[in-house]
C-alpha cells in the first residue's frame, strides 16, 4: 500500500514539474511579479541617482518606497527588464 502512495507521489511530482518548465518555456506565460514601478518613474529615478540626489530624497519626490528606488539603484538592468517584460 506504502509502495503504492509513493509511487503516486512521484508520478505526481513529476507531472507538476513538466508543467511548471512548460511554462517557463513560453516567455508571455511566466513574466514573475509585476513592478510596483512605471517606466516614468524608473526614467527620474535613474536621472535624479545620476545627479548625486539622496535616496531619501528621490522616493519622496516619485513617490516610490525607499527600497524601490534601492532596487533600481543596485541593479538597474534588472529593473529595467521587469518593466519590459510587463510592457
């Protein structure tokens, strides 16, 4: 009976991860979490960043979280392709 749950089990498993790498496969089907950004605001973020303006100082003014503009800071390849993955 055991032998039998467990091999339902894997069956199961294995399934489930032909599905998940299917998915992954086709590029408008897994585009991860939206950004909680627009593309104006990663564009004043990244110039404001570029003219010595304080973290602080340019989420107040874009209205974005202080990790946001972190975020785009230290990586903005990144987050510029999350923008167009989502565009």
């Amino acid at each position: 009976m055991a032998a039998t749950a467990q091999a339902q089990a894997e069956a199961t498993k294995e399934a489930q991860r032909a599905g998940i790498d299917h998915a992954r496969g086709r590029e408008e089907a897994y585009r991860g979490r939206k950004p909680s950004f627009t593309r104006d605001q990663f564009d004043a973020v990244r110039g404001a960043l570029g003219q010595g303006t304080g973290v602080s100082e340019v989420a107040t003014a874009t209205g974005l979280s202080r990790q946001t503009v972190y975020r785009i800071r230290d990586n903005p390849a990144e987050a510029e392709a999350a923008l167009a993955r989502w565009a």
